[in-house]
C-alpha cells in the first residue's frame, strides 16, 4: 500500500517539480516552502522520485 505525499508545490506530469528547484540559495526556497505547505513537504524530481523536506529537526 502506497501512502500519500507530504503537501508541496504543485507538481507537473513525468517531470515533478524539475523547474521549481532552486539552483542556488536552496535553503531560502526550501524555507518557503516550509512556511507555505508546513514544516514536512515534498517535491519531486524526474521519473516519480519523492523527495521529503524536513522544516525542523
């Protein structure tokens, strides 16, 4: 049984959310993020990899 992704940015078909990561000052992005969808989010990448983003730890 698959569980269902953290909230996150919207995410685009095959390509996830390739064009909304950051290439620099990651961690500014990712805080957003944070404030926006809460402090576990998920983005993900190229074919279907979920990556889970801690806001604290």
């Amino acid at each position: 049984m698959l569980f269902p992704l953290p909230p996150g940015p919207p995410k685009f078909p095959i390509i996830g959310n390739f064009f909304d990561m950051p290439t620099e000052k990651e961690w500014l992005t990712f805080a957003q993020w944070g404030e926006k969808y809460g402090k576990l989010s998920s983005v993900t990448g190229k074919r279907a990899s979920a990556f889970i983003l801690l806001g604290s730890f």
